[in-house]
C-alpha cells in the first residue's frame, strides 16, 4: 500500500456505514488507497441499500476532483472535507486569491483584472498511479503592463495563469456543501468511530491473520457480520434477529426447505 510518499505492508481496508443503524455495509481492500476509494465504495453502497439517491461523508484523504464527479454522477451528494491549499510560500499570489465568477466563466485577480479562458482543454499529466486529468487555462492581457506582476509571476513573456481542472465544479460544490453544513459533516467521525472503536479497542481487530486479499477480505467479513449482529441485537433485540435470520436463511436454502431454528 502506497501511502504519503511510503510504503506500508498491509491492508488498506475500505468500509463504509450507514448513518441509521450505524450498521457496517460494504468494505473493501486492495492496492487502492483512500484518495481513489470514494465512489467505488459510495456506488456500490448506494446498490446495496437499493436507494435512489445517498448522502456520502468522508475525510479530507478523499477529496479527489473525479472520486466527487463520479458520485455526482450516480445522484451521490459528498461532504468530503476539503484539503487545505498547498501551503508552499513561493511569494506570489496564491491561487486562492483569484476569485471564479461562475456566471462569466472568468477569475478575478487580486488587482482587479479579468482573466478569460479560450476554452481549450489541455491534459494534465499526473505524476505516480494518478489519472491524467484535463483543464482550461486562464490568462489576461493586463498582466503586461500591471504594476504588481513581480507579486504574481516569474514568467518573463507570459503572465499569470490559473489553470482549472474538469473536476472543479463539484470540487466547489462539495466544498461549499460541507462549510455550510458543519454540523453535519460532523457526524463523519462518530458514524466511523462507533464501528471502528467497538472493533479495534473492544475486540482488538487491529490485525488480520490470513494474508492474500481474498482471505483478508473473509476474515474483515467476519468480524463485520459479528458487529453487524451485535448492532442488530441492540436495535431489534435478539428475537426479532432470530426470526430475520431464520427468513434469510430459509429463503436462501429454500430448495431444501430444512427447519433451520426451532419456532419461538
Ligand atoms: S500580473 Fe496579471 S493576474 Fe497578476 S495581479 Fe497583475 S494583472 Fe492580475
């Protein structure tokens, strides 16, 4: 698992939770790490609740452009916290000092000065395993004679130029989601605790012992089903667990028709 910048030997496992029942719904493991996880796991939870359409919270290690495209896509809105801007003081002008005008498709730089686009997408090629991705480029003729251009740009012949990504609108959509509804993002961190907790520091699930994604996705599995049924016990009490249980496995074994748990 390739994780900032290190490797790290084991499993990334993925699991996402339902905020109702606080109940475990889908997991996952393999060589994808948290930045390119969000809409596997949110598209297929989506399926396995079989609902029109689902709210999705996740942390700032998954805020990438095109997972939150993706889930757009699938009618999945995200509150995925957003990273911080790179904080690399190179002196000038950070990018966030330029201001988009949706309406106009244009930036506003910090003097004032609109910056257009000539509509044309380039790629951008990720370094590592990213996906390329595309982007417009931003420009304008002031910068030729603007009196803080030294605070802006090192570029000697052309100007500023801020590049924006395909993905940027629903980049500012969740963005925007997630400052306006803090108290519900909030529910982030108890929503993945309340598993997590109970299995790491009540269970001491902080291992898997088989190796091999296959098996360590069958051992997750478990411990996953035995949290799931404790969850149930609490929510529905165990007669009633009993009674669900017995129609599943009835339905499923229904060939055979085999009386599987003495009536209550
Ligand atoms: S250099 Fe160009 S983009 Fe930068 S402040 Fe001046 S006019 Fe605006």
């Amino acid at each position: 698992m390739f994780q900032r910048n290190s490797v790290n030997v084991g499993y990334n496992v993925q699991a996402s939770i339902d905020s109702k029942n606080k109940l475990l719904v889908e997991y996952e493991t393999g060589d994808v790490n948290d930045t390119h996880a969000l809409s596997t796991m949110a598209i297929a939870t989506k399926e396995i609740l079989k609902v029109e359409k689902m709210d999705v919270l996740a942390d700032k290690g998954y805020h990438t452009g095109e997972e939150l495209m993706e889930c757009e896509k699938e009618n999945i809105t995200t509150y995925v916290s957003p990273k911080a801007p790179s904080t690399k003081d190179t002196g000038l002008y950070p990018v966030t000092s330029f201001v988009y005008n949706r309406e106009e498709d244009t930036y506003t730089c910090p003097a004032g000065e609109t910056l257009t686009t000539n509509n044309v997408w380039y790629n951008h090629s990720n370094p590592g395993n990213n996906p390329p991705y595309r982007f417009r480029r931003y420009t304008t003729p002031a910068c030729k004679t603007c009196a803080n251009r030294d605070k802006c740009t090192k570029q000697k012949q052309n100007g500023r130029t801020i590049d924006r990504s395909e993905f940027a609108d629903s980049m500012e959509r969740n963005n925007c989601r997630v400052i306006a509804n803090p108290n519900y993002y909030r529910q982030r961190q108890q929503l993945a605790e309340h598993p997590f907790g109970t299995l790491k520091r009540q269970r001491g699930f902080i291992f898997t012992l088989m190796k091999g994604k296959e098996k360590v996705l069958g051992e997750v599995g478990l411990e996953f089903i035995g949290y799931n049924l404790t969850r149930c016990v609490s929510i529905i009490g165990f007669i009633e667990l009993c009674k669900a249980l017995k129609k599943v496995l009835f339905n499923y074994f229904k060939p055979h028709s085999t009386i599987l748990f003495k009536p209550f």
